[in-house]
C-alpha cells in the first residue's frame, strides 16, 4: 500500500510547473532545495527552499528591512499536518500550518507515482496558479531515510 510505501524523508530533485505537458517553469528555480517527510503516524511535514535567498542585517527571526524579509519569505514554502492515501495514486495533505496562509486548513491533493527501483516519488498538483500562470506543479523526489534509520547512506541520530 502506498501509505507505508511512502513512509520516510524524500529530497527534492525537481519542482517543475507544466503546461500542455511541457515543462514552462521552476516557481523556486531550478536550483531548489527541501525535503517530504512522511511519518507512520500519519503526519507529513514540507519545506522547499529557493537557492540564494535573501540575507537579512540581523540574526533575529521576527527584525529586518520588510522588504527583504518579504524577498526571503516569497523563496520559501513550508506546510505540515495529517496525510491520508486515498489509492495507490493519490495521496491528501491536510495543512494544520503553512508558510502560505491561505492554504491553512485546506486538503492539498497530489497525484503519487511511486518508483521503488529508483526510490523516487512524484506528486503533481492539478492546474493550479503560480506565478501567474495556470499549470500543474510536478515535484520529483529521491528518497533520503527510511524507517530503517539510514540517512543519505549514514545511521540517523
């Protein structure tokens, strides 16, 4: 079942928007980094970062220019809660937090394809809007740790 397929910490390699099934974007850039996390509890976690996010003057959190704090927020998305698996091709993130208050308290849907040969996983949106334009976001990701405790080839703490 996909549920406990997916069960572990995934890497993103790629967040592509898709139009007509051509690739027309990269909504952080193709250099974009996060990382999935699926718990067997039934809670997952993301955060996907752009690369070469705004440095603020200060090291506090909640200070700075607005300007440059909005630059540093609009490189950044984060959401967390409860996920159920509706088939072995669906799967719903229902958002408790996220970095875009207007998807708190939403069921996010994304298509699943699952490659275990490759260990990657694929979750599509349907069309949506990003920046602008009407498109599906195509996010792939290669599995970092399982349950087994391995980190990127390495024990976990």
């Amino acid at each position: 079942m996909l549920a406990e397929k997916i069960i572990g910490v995934w890497e993103l390699q790629m967040w592509e928007t898709v139009v007509a099934g051509k690739v027309v974007g990269y909504p952080l850039g193709e250099k974009a980094s996060g990382f999935i996390a699926y718990h067997s509890i039934g809670f997952m976690s993301v955060n996907i970062s752009a690369p070469d996010r705004v440095r603020l003057a200060t090291d506090d959190p909640f200070a700075g220019d607005p300007k440059l704090v909005a630059l540093d927020a609009k490189g950044y998305l984060s959401y967390c809660g409860p996920f159920s698996v509706v088939s072995e091709n669906e799967v719903i993130h229902h958002l408790e937090l996220c970095s875009f208050a207007n998807w708190v308290g939403t069921d996010q849907h994304r298509h699943a394809e699952l490659d275990l040969t490759n260990d990657t996983l694929i979750l599509s949106t349907a069309p949506v809007l990003t920046h602008g334009r009407m498109g599906s976001n195509r996010l792939t990701w290669k599995r970092s740790c399982s349950l087994s405790g391995v980190w990127h080839g390495r024990p976990a703490i």
